[in-house]
C-alpha cells in the first residue's frame, strides 16, 4: 500500500509546496455484472488498492497535473475544457473537472501529483479510483462539502461524455461509498443501498490473468447497446419498461420472438444475473458461505455463454481455482475480455491458494499470474499526515 507521507514529499520535490493528500479505492464486484448500466443489482466491494491524489490551491485558473505511473505533466485549463480524441490518462482528471464545472462548481487552478496502485487493466475500476479521487481532491480544495452520491454521479458522467466509456454507476459509486469488511448491495436505479458484512473467517482474492482488458472498448458499449435495443422491442409489447431490469425471465421468454438470437441471450443474463445478486445477498446476510458457490459459478456461465464476455484465460482460472481446497465460489468479475477473477476462499486455506492457483495457471497458460489476498476497505478520504512525518525526498 502507497504511503500518503511518500506522496506528499513527492509532491513538495516537484511543486515546492505543501499539499493535502486523498485517496479513493479499487473495487471487485463479488456477482452483478453488467448489471448496473441495466438498472439493476450489484454487489461489489472497495478494495485495499486506491489512487492518491496530492494537492494544492493555484492562483489562476489552470490544473497541472502530474502522473507518476505514466511519468507524465498535463497542463489543463479549466475555462477551456472540451473531449478530445485520441484519449489521453489526462482525460480522467479532466473530464471530473469538466463534470463539476458543469454542474455549478466553480474550481480553484490546482497542482496535481496522481500516483495509482490499482492494477491498470485489470478490471478492478482504476478508472473510477482515479475519478473519485480526484473529484473528492478538487472539491475539497475549492471548499465545497463531499456529498459522495452526487461525486458518483459525476464522476460516472465524466467518464460517459468525457472518456467516452459508456459505464454504470456500481464503480464509482463503490469507489466513494465503500465499507472496511463490508460489501455493498446496491440498486443502481434508485441508488438505494445497504452494507453487508462478510464473514471474518473468508478472503476475498483476486487472481489476475494478465490478459489486459479495455472497459472503454467498443465491446463494452456494443453490449450496452444491444441491452437498450433489448428494451426498445419489448417496449412494444411491455409498455413502461425502461430497462431490462423491469422485464421478468417468463415475460422474455414469452416474447422471445421479438428478439434476435443474441439479444435474447444478453437479456437472459441480466434478467438471470440480477436474481443471483439477490441471492447472494440473502446467503452472505445469514452468514452462509457454502451456497454462494453455485451462484456465482452460474454468474460465469452467463457471462461467458450468454453476455459472452469471458476469454479462455477467465474460464482457465475460474476452472482451476474452483477445484482448490477451502473455495466457497469464483468467477470472472469486472467488464470482461480479460482481467480477474473474484474468488471467495477460506481464510486459512488463503495462501495455499495463492501458490497452487499460481503454479498450476502459469502451468497451463504460461502466464505468471499476480494473485492478491484482499479485504473490504474504506471508500474515499481524506489522508491525514502530521506535516512532521512528511520526508524529504528529490526526484
């Protein structure tokens, strides 16, 4: 985990000026998949990987903005902010920046020194990490009060008409709303949530295929596109319905005529997929571990053979990891095409899952994987370092 006191030394070395830190998490989705942008049901949780935001106050109207991942300084002003192609890391800060300005925050110019520890690529929401911790950084800095559902919004905005990338709000909203040991099952309609706690006695670890996968890909957003053409032909025979959250698995089989073979297939998962969140909340509210195996390898079934967003590499690892000692249940989680698996395991089998999962996927597929052993962790923050412990550093 990044130390807040490097980053602000980092950030004294470049700017010469103090500043305040913050940070947002990562987060994996335990089963809901592409279900948010459906209206519908999701379970995820925020993860101990985050983005850190270090910050200070200007006197003119301009973001600079540093990435220390990518070892680059963007300059942005905040009265000309406009989308661009091609898309930039940039693009991100900016286009949060871009979302508050236009619903009614007006900004201070600030220094930025972004360093993230979310996996790039990885489908565990780096993007999102990005988003809130910035959003929450600059709305500090200006002064504003954090009202966290409305940063979600935002933020979710920015990367739908900025970035392009056509999400839901499950990210973002988790990335500032997340609980320590706790997952979020959340109606991404109404935007209504409650906390659920997991058991103590399980891990939550994430197996990353290092297959790279790109949620702003035009894979992403055709199946979103597909949903809401779902939608529009059996709004013809169910009227009032406004996603495929509103329709029921005997109402899509009734009208199953109406669509095309794929359509009915990505419907049958989002209308199957919701029900299993339900699920899977009901079991982890009584504390019954043993049935969320079924659930969430179903979930992988669906997405692999109905929304049709797995990969060989998911399907090896969900495979191999489902056969280990002390596994409750695993999955592919995130957009898809590539990325990680989620798997529920007993805390004291932990590691020997870690090295077995490891050896036999780099067996199979030669690829190392990186295997993380996580917990629920807090959402966005303010990172609090007495100015005595921040060191001296130079770049």
């Amino acid at each position: 985990m990044i130390d807040p006191r490097a980053v602000l030394a980092k950030f004294r070395a470049r700017f010469d000026s103090a500043a305040a830190v913050y940070r947002a998490p990562g987060r994996v989705n335990l089963i809901g998949e592409h279900t948010d942008y459906n209206g519908g049901f999701v379970l995820p949780a925020a993860i101990g990987f985050s983005c850190w935001v270090a910050i200070a106050p200007r006197d003119d109207r301009k973001l600079v903005v540093y990435s220390e991942n990518f070892d680059e300084t963007h300059e942005v002003s905040l009265d000309a902010l406009s989308p661009r192609t091609p898309k930039r890391w940039v693009d991100y800060p900016a286009g949060v920046a871009w979302a508050l300005e236009q619903a009614g925050f007006r900004l201070r110019g600030a220094n930025l020194y972004i360093v993230g520890e979310v996996p790039l690529g990885a489908g565990l929401s780096s993007s999102a990490a990005i988003d809130v911790a910035t959003g929450y950084a600059l709305l500090a800095t200006s002064r504003y009060p954090i009202d966290r559902t409305r940063l979600a919004l935002l933020c979710q905005r920015a990367e739908n008409e900025f970035v392009g990338a056509r999400t839901g709000i499950m990210d973002q909203f988790v990335s500032c709303h997340g609980r320590a040991g706790h997952a979020l099952l959340l109606d991404c309609r109404s935007l209504d949530f409650r906390v659920l706690p997991l058991p103590p006695e399980m891990k939550l670890i994430i197996c990353n295929t290092m297959v790279r996968h790109e949620l702003g890909a035009s894979e992403y957003n055709t199946r979103r596109s597909e949903c809401e053409e779902a939608v529009r032909r059996l709004g013809e025979v169910l009227p009032g319905i406004r996603a495929l959250r509103d329709v029921t698995l005997s109402q899509l089989q009734q009208h199953r005529q109406r669509l095309s073979d794929v359509l009915f297939k990505r419907s049958r998962h989002v209308i199957t997929e919701n029900d299993r969140v339900c699920k899977t909340a009901d079991a982890l509210g009584q504390g019954y571990a043993p049935s969320l195996g079924p659930l969430l390898a179903e979930s992988h079934r669906s997405l692999r053979e109905d929304y049709q967003v797995s990969c060989g590499e998911l399907d090896t690892m969900v495979e191999i990891a489902s056969r280990q000692p002390g596994v409750y249940g695993a999955r592919m989680t995130g957009g898809g095409f590539g990325g990680c698996t989620i798997n529920l395991v007993r805390a004291a089998d932990a590691l020997e899952f870690q090295r077995r999962v490891s050896a036999e996927y780099a067996a199979a597929t030669g690829r190392k994987p990186d295997i993380y052993i996580c917990e629920a962790s807090e959402g966005a923050e303010a990172a609090v370092v007495p100015a005595q412990d921040v060191p001296s550093v130079s770049l």
